[in-house]
C-alpha cells in the first residue's frame, strides 16, 4: 500500500503531513529525509524537479519545488510518495501534481490540519501492478542525474526498474537551461555511465519450465518464474543462472534466452535388441516362440472343455505417459505428470494410500504417502515395499512383474527386491516340502514298531530345515506364514 510523506522548509525542515505506518527517524537514517536546500539552491534555475531513492524494500518518488522559507530564503516543498519495490503506476507523474495542487490548496486556505489524501492513494494503489522484471541484488551507492523529456516520457521513465539499482537519482527536464557541469560540481554521477554497466536480458518460458533463478550464487526470489515471458537485469560482471524443473542449470550467456521442457524418449526395440539396449539371444527368442506355440495349441484344445467362451480382448499399445485402463492384480494405472517421468496409482486395499514414481532422471522407483504433506518422495527399497504391501508381502512377485510390463528394463534397478521375492518363494516351496516330509515320517510311524527308525526320520527332517534358506533366515518364514494365515 502506498504512503505519503509532505515536507517544507520554514524554520527548517517541517513533516507538514504523514501517512500513519512511517518511522520519521527511521528514514532519516536511511537518507530517504533530509535538507536538500544545499541541492535546491545550486540547481537554482529548476523550478521542480523529481528524485527517486531507494531502500531494502521501497522506492521512494519525490516531487520537489523551489520555494522560501519564513525568513525569505531559499527553500523547497517536497512531495514523497512511497512504493513497494518492483512496481509500476500507470499516471504517476499525474498523480504527484494532483497531490502537489491540493497541498498548496491547503496553504492558502489555511486547513493544513485537516489534509486528507486518502482517495488519491487508493486510485495509486488501483493502477498500481508488479512488474516482469528482476533485478540484481547489486546496488550503485551513488546520487546520479538524468535528464529525460518530462511532456512525453516522463511516466515511463519513473516506472523503469533500472533506477532501483542506484541509491537516488534526480530527474531533470530536458526543456530547461541544463549545464552538465553543475551536476557535476554538486558530486552527482551521470546515470548513463552506470546504465551501461547493467544488462537486460529478455527470458522465453513457454513451458513454466523454470525452477530458480541465481544471480552470482545469489537465488532471487519472485513470482514471475511462472510468466511466459519476463527480463532480468544484471551487472556485466555478474553471471545469470536459470535452473529448469529438473535442477539442471543453464547458463545465460544471450538475450534473448528461450528455456523449453525437453521432448519425451519413447523406449527403442529392435529384432536384436531388447528395450535400452538390451541383447537378447535369438537361440532364446527362438526357443521362447516355439513353447508360445505349444501352450497356445494346449489351450486352444483343452480351455473350450472346462471353460465358456468369452469374447477376445483388444490389447492396445499404450503411451507410458497417457492414462492406461487396469487389467492387472494390483490395477496398476499410469497417469499423466508435469514432468517426463510417470506415476503409477492402484485401487488395491494395500495401496491405494501410496502413490509410486518412476524418476527418469536418476532411473529409479519412488514412493509416497497420499496423506504425507511434505511430498517426499522416497526411494523404493526392500524394507519400504515389505512396509507398504504389509500382509501381502507375499505377492511382490506379482507386483514386479506388473511393474516391469508397465516400464520395461525398469525392474533392473530394484534387482534386489526382485532376488527377495524369489527368495520368499523359494522359502515357500521349501517349507511345503519339509511339511511333506512330515507327513510321510508320520505315516511311517504308524506302520513300524521300531522307535529307532522314527528317530532317524525326525532327525533327517530336522537337518533338511536347517540347511533349507528359510532355516538361514528365519524372519522370511514367519512373514510368509504370518501373510498365508492373514489370506486365510
């Protein structure tokens, strides 16, 4: 929200009026208030004039005319306007004579203390908007001068980001008697030597592709990432730095620079190689098409007896990235995402709370909570998917094997939770076993009369767990049976 500021020399310099919300002392402090008479009576033959100053966060527009104080002497009447940063208001210099015609208003009627300005700030606040530009963090502590054509361009000067760079700059009329000279006695800088030091850079993001932005190490912090288009002003010396959504800098060496999200890679497949790559023998292509032949034959004879017949189902070629039906156990689902890797999404009761990502950029499968606010994704590892499947911790092969149809070669980055699940199948088949020997033992003992023949059985049975993996690792077993009694 804007705020004003009016001061007059009289016996010195006089608040004549103050927005509520300004510290006086403050910006005093600051250099944003003090006596220019020093500057007023050497720049004798200006009437008015305009200044900006700057600070942290605010800009400060001066309008300062030529006056006398109560003993006659030179002096001046200033009108300070303040504003965010970053900001542009379309009729400023409009604005400031209207806030200078009711102030002397004032004066002649003698109703200072009843001086409102209140409607002129808000229609400043109104026409007030952000601009598309970001600037360095670097700041010339220096008072410059520009002279610039108060009828046409005055507006646009006063709203052009560039004089946030620079401590206070004086605005003069191009129209009236100007001696460089004079500036020049007073300590004051041409603007246009420190303006040429500066470079303005012109950004394409038709994407909303861009992620941050650093300037010398320096992140700048905005809201114009998302815009499609924007500037960016920084000194020569500096280096500009856009990183896109992938963390991947970029340096911006030209103006103008066009940041875009790069195109998906579909996976290749040849007769010779697999996806990525991959060899695949044709000795096993050979062997695999000839067993399809022979189950298909087998099933073509035998499904129709025991079987209806039911309609064929279209099998269609999918894009990872488009939305794909679920057949599946899991009713695994590929969704849409903002960036070129995908998401996976399941209806099952274990993991519908759970959301799985397959980042294309490190080739690994995270996973997250629904109801984890902070979206961190976590690496999907033996313990985290037990964790997840819980009670069905049995059927991670079935959920691997979905998983690979879904993203082929995939399934080689979580190699080791695939060995786990072939192990927890092994363990499987082995206890089956064993119980089978169980059985036979019993049996046997029933029959024989000799109790030494049914020690050596029992103790045969002991020694084939014990060297079985399931008697290696025997937490495996209990959750396999633990999952077995929960199916039940």
């Amino acid at each position: 929200m804007s705020k004003l500021i009016i001061q007059r020399t009289l016996n010195g310099l006089d608040t004549e009026y103050k927005t509520d919300g300004l510290n006086e002392h403050e910006l005093e402090r600051l250099g944003v208030l003090y006596d220019e008479r020093k500057e007023i009576i050497q720049l004798n033959q200006f009437d008015w004039n305009i200044s900006i100053t700057n600070t942290a966060t605010q800009k400060v527009i001066s309008l300062i005319r030529k006056g006398n104080d109560r003993a006659g002497r030179a002096g001046f009447y200033a009108i300070r306007l303040f504003v965010a940063k970053g900001t542009i208001i379309n009729g400023l210099f409009n604005y400031l004579q209207k806030i200078a015609a009711r102030y002397v208003q004032h004066i002649s009627q003698s109703t200072l203390n009843s001086q409102d300005y209140s409607d002129l700030l808000n229609e400043i606040d109104d026409n007030t908007q952000g601009s598309t530009v970001i600037l360095t963090r670097a700041i010339f502590d220096k008072t410059c001068y520009k002279v610039v054509d108060y009828n046409q361009q005055l507006d646009a000067v006063l709203n052009d980001p560039i004089l946030e760079l620079v401590k206070k700059t004086y605005l003069f009329n191009r129209a009236e008697a100007i001696n460089v000279n004079t500036f020049k006695e007073i300590g004051f800088t041409d603007f246009g030597l420190l303006e040429n030091s500066v470079r303005k850079l012109h950004i394409e993001n038709p994407d909303n592709f861009i992620a941050s932005i650093n300037i010398n190490n320096n992140s700048i912090t905005t809201s114009n990432f998302g815009e499609a288009s924007f500037q960016v002003y920084a000194l020569n010396s500096e280096q500009v730095t856009i990183k896109d959504k992938f963390l991947k800098p970029h340096t911006v060496n030209s103006s103008p620079f066009t940041l875009k999200r790069p195109e998906p890679v579909a996976p290749v497949y040849s007769e010779n190689h697999g996806y990525r790559g991959e060899k695949s023998s044709s000795g096993g292509m050979i062997l695999i098409g000839i067993i399809s032949l022979l189950i298909g034959a087998a099933g073509g004879y035998f499904l129709p007896k025991y079987f209806l017949k039911s309609e064929p189902k279209t099998v269609l070629a999918i894009d990872p990235l488009e939305h794909q039906e679920a057949t599946s156990e899991f009713e695994l689902k590929v969704m849409a995402d903002k960036s070129q890797s995908f998401v996976l999404e399941s209806n099952h009761s274990n993991l519908n709370n759970y959301t799985f990502k397959y980042d294309s950029s490190s080739k690994s499968w995270k996973v997250r909570k629904r109801s984890d606010d902070s979206k961190d994704d976590k690496l999907l590892t033996q313990v985290l998917l037990k964790e997840v499947l819980g009670p069905d911790s049995a059927l991670i092969p079935d959920f691997l094997s979905e998983m690979e149809e879904i993203a082929p070669g995939s399934i080689n980055m979580i190699e080791n939770l695939k060995n786990v699940a072939d192990s927890s199948n092994q363990n499987s088949t082995q206890v089956g076993s064993n119980a089978n020997g169980i059985e036979s033992n019993t049996k046997k003992k029933e029959i024989s009369t000799s109790n030494k023949s049914v020690k050596q059985t029992e103790a045969s049975g002991q020694q084939n767990v014990k060297n079985s993996p399931a008697g290696k690792i025997p937490e495996k077993k209990e959750a396999h049976n633990e999952s077995n009694e929960a199916q039940q």
